[in-house]
C-alpha cells in the first residue's frame, strides 16, 4: 500500500514540476497519439510540434541517439502531413487519390517481423558489446519496430497500432525496471490509445471496404 501511495506521489510531483517545453512535449506527445488514433489530419502538425521540442530537449541533455531518433520522427511527420493532405478529401486536385485505410496480409508481416528482429539482434549485440547499455537487445528492437510503425500510420496500414501496442508494453517494462514510473505510466496510457486506435481504424477500414463493394454493384447495374 505504501509503495503505491509512494509512486502516485512521485507521479503527481514529477509531472507538477516539468520544465514547460517538456510539458508542452509531454503533452503535445498525447495529443498526436489520440488525433492519429481518430485518423485526424491534425495529427501531424502535432507531431511535427512534440518532435521539434524532443529533440531540443534530448540534444541539451546529451542523449543524441534520442536526439536523432526524433529528427527521424520529425521527417516522418512532414511525410506523413504531406501523403494524408495530398490524398485527402478536402484536397480538389483531380490527380489525387484519396489514402484509404489498408491491411497488410500476414505473410508479409511475418517476413518483415523477421528482417526487423534480426536488424535489432545485430544492433543490440553492437550496442552490449561496445557500450554500456542496459537491455541492449530490447532496447534496440523497441526502437527499429517503432521506427517501421511510424512508416505505417502514414500509409495508414491497420497494423501499425498493433505494433504499437507491443512496443509499448516492452517499454514499460524497460522504463520500470529503469525506475522511470512516470514515463511507465504515460506509455500504459498509449497502450489504450493504441487498441482505440486500432479499434477505429478497423472500423473505417470495414465502412470504407462496404463503400467500395456498393460502388463495385453500382457500377456493374450502370455498365449492364
């Protein structure tokens, strides 16, 4: 009971007492994940806002790795602003087709799962041979898995939240044995954000995929 009371306490001071551009970070963080998880446009400019702030914040306190990671983050939220507004519905160019919500077949998971794990076996075994880094191997696999899920909110695959539910829960499993409580927290919450997300997309892509087979019908009846 006491160590419960202990780390609500050291919850509640630590988010009382950031620095406001980590706060606004923090929270800007939060926002990207539900805009996203609703297939907001809006996500983007959000996240290219949270990645800006972290990779000031993460270059000031030398975790340049971290630093760099964001600048990635950062280049995949201008990717991703771009592919959403250029196929959107509010955009008239005659050109353009609309990004639909997709799903990716199995087998090609699997294979891309299999390139990714060992992409993170090689780099985790670099990084618990040339550096003093704790779970090298989990580490290193949370941050090339996360770096493909990113690529897929983009292309607006189904998937993605799946992959983030999964990393999610490595990393509050890494940030509490670390004794980062509240960034454990602040990931469980991303962890429900992430099946809601899940659950909408799903529920799009099923909306979007009755649409198309009416039209198909449509079509068909016209043309015959």
């Amino acid at each position: 009971m006491s160590n419960s009371i202990s780390a609500t306490s050291e919850i509640i001071t630590y988010f009382t007492t950031l620095p406001v551009l980590e706060l606004v970070a923090v929270a800007a963080s939060l926002l990207y994940v539900i805009l996203a998880a609703k297939g907001s446009i809006w996500c983007w400019p959000v996240a290219i806002l949270s990645t800006v702030l972290y990779t000031v914040i993460f270059y000031s306190v030398y975790l340049w790795m971290d630093s760099l990671l964001q600048l990635y983050y950062l280049l995949m939220a201008v990717y991703g602003w771009a592919c959403w507004h250029k196929n959107s519905r509010l955009n008239f160019d005659s050109h353009s087709k609309e990004l639909l919500y997709s799903q990716w077949t199995l087998q090609r998971h699997s294979r891309i799962i299999l390139a990714l794990t060992a992409v993170s076996l090689v780099l985790g075994w670099i990084m618990a041979t040339y550096t003093p880094a704790h779970f090298p191997y989990l580490d290193s696999g949370t941050t090339v898995f996360a770096v493909f899920a990113t690529y897929l909110v983009t292309q607006k695959v189904l998937e993605n939240w799946l992959y983030f539910i999964v990393i999610d829960m490595v990393s509050i499993f890494l940030y509490v044995e670390k004794g980062l409580l509240p960034t454990a927290v602040l990931f469980g919450g991303f962890v429900i954000i992430a099946a809601y997300g899940y659950w909408q997309w799903r529920k799009q892509y099923k909306l979007q995929f009755r649409q198309q087979h009416q039209d198909v019908c449509i079509n068909n009846s016209v043309a015959g």
